[in-house]
C-alpha cells in the first residue's frame, strides 16, 4: 500500500510539473491549461505513461562497472561497448533505457576521479602510477578528435 501512495505523491508533483511549465511555455493559455479537462486528461494518461517509480534493483554503476572489468579480465583495459554488453548481460531487464549515457557519464566520472585509467579507447581498473590518466582537458581533446572524423 506504501507504493501505491507513493506513486500518487510523484504523480502529483509531476503533473503540477508539468502544468507549471506548460503556462511558463504559453501565459496567455494559463486558463485552458488549468481546467479540469486538461487536468482530467493528464491524469489518465500519466498512469499509461509511468507505469510505476520503482527504485533500480540493480547496484550502482561504480559497482558495475568494476565488476565488468574484473570478470572481462582484458589485458590493455576494456573499451565502453565491452563492459556495457557485459553489464547489459548481467542486469539486462533492470536497466533503464538511457543505459548507454548514464554508463558513459559514469565511466567519465570514475576516470574524474582517478578511480579508472584510460588510453586509447580503453578502460582500466589497475593501472600503474606511470600510465596517464584522464583528465578534463584530455577528455575534451577526445571529444573533440571523434566529432572531426
């Protein structure tokens, strides 16, 4: 019963949300837009969209993906593609649909924070002091190397 209240609570506030940024969007709408025939659609419509707000049963991503990395046991680092399939093997129907950005921003964190290595398109969990790490400014060199190709 707890959830069902819950999903009422996040229904509330996301049409409210939602509302509020359609007038923001169109003022002079304002009156149309909080009638009780809009109100009544979103209504509806919400619990066909948001089926329900569970919290993920799978573990953090730093979790994750350093278990892809141990298990894949690659030699010179495993690249993004590697340790998503392995995580989407893993965890497959768990995982949200934005899987692929959430993992990419993650693995970007975890080099940030000098919890992973990375070279040549490659992840690394143990790496040695002498091997560079990725920094905002190589990062960004990157981005900017795969957008001209």
């Amino acid at each position: 019963m707890m959830q069902d209240e819950r999903n009422k609570v996040v229904m509330e506030k996301l049409k409210k949300s939602l509302l509020f940024r359609m007038v923001a969007i169109n003022p002079n709408s304002s009156s149309i837009i909080n009638s009780s025939i809009v109100s009544s659609f979103i209504d509806n419509r919400f619990p066909q969209v948001f089926k329900s707000f569970d919290a993920p049963t799978h573990p953090p991503y730093e979790l994750m993906i350093k278990k892809a990395m141990k298990e894949l046991n690659e030699e010179y680092g495993s690249t993004e593609e590697a340790i998503s399939g392995f995580i989407r093997s893993e965890y497959g129907e768990d995982l949200p649909c934005a899987h692929t950005t959430i993992l990419h921003i993650q693995l970007r964190k975890l080099c940030m924070a000098g919890k992973l290595g990375f070279k040549k398109g490659k992840y690394v969990l143990d790496f040695e002091n002498n091997e560079p790490k990725m920094t905002l400014k190589s990062y960004k060199k990157k981005k900017m190397k795969q957008t001209r190709i």
